[in-house]
C-alpha cells in the first residue's frame, strides 16, 4: 500500500446461528468499518454506510492510504453498531 494512494479492503462474512449458516441478506443497515493504525500508534476509523454483503461473492470497498500507515482492519458492523 502506498500513502495517498487507493486499496481496496474485500470481505465475505458467514453469519451463523447456533452453527448453521444464515443468509447475509437477512442483515439490515450493515456498515463497513476501516479502522487504521499509524508509525506512531494512533488509530483512526472511518464507516461506509449501506455496505452490501453477499453469500456467494466478496464484498469490495476502496479507500485513500494514511500516511504512515501500519495496520488496517476492515470489518462489518450491524445496525446495533456489534461486530457481525
């Protein structure tokens, strides 16, 4: 990844309920979160509202490189604002 630059974070979640698999559609208002870290350890987040998710495919968003970046996690969040 190059600062400045666009990346692309893909995510395929599997939802299940007491180990059986759900259909990602069932889920409503769910949100991307992309949270970085820097050089110096300071964290940042960003949300992509209305991220659609799919069972038979990934899911893609793109976003600028910080400067200095170390880390990036990207992961979807439900309408209550829980890690899915």
């Amino acid at each position: 990844m190059l600062a400045g630059k666009e990346a692309q974070i893909a995510v395929r979640p599997r939802i299940t309920l007491g180990g059986v698999p759900v259909s990602n559609e069932l889920l409503e208002e769910v949100r991307l979160r992309v949270e970085t870290t820097d050089l110096d350890g300071i964290a940042s987040s960003s949300e992509k509202k209305d991220f659609a998710i799919f069972d038979d495919k990934e899911s893609v968003h793109s976003f600028r490189v910080p400067n200095r970046v170390r880390t990036v996690t990207g992961y979807p969040v439900g309408q209550d604002g829980e890690n899915l």
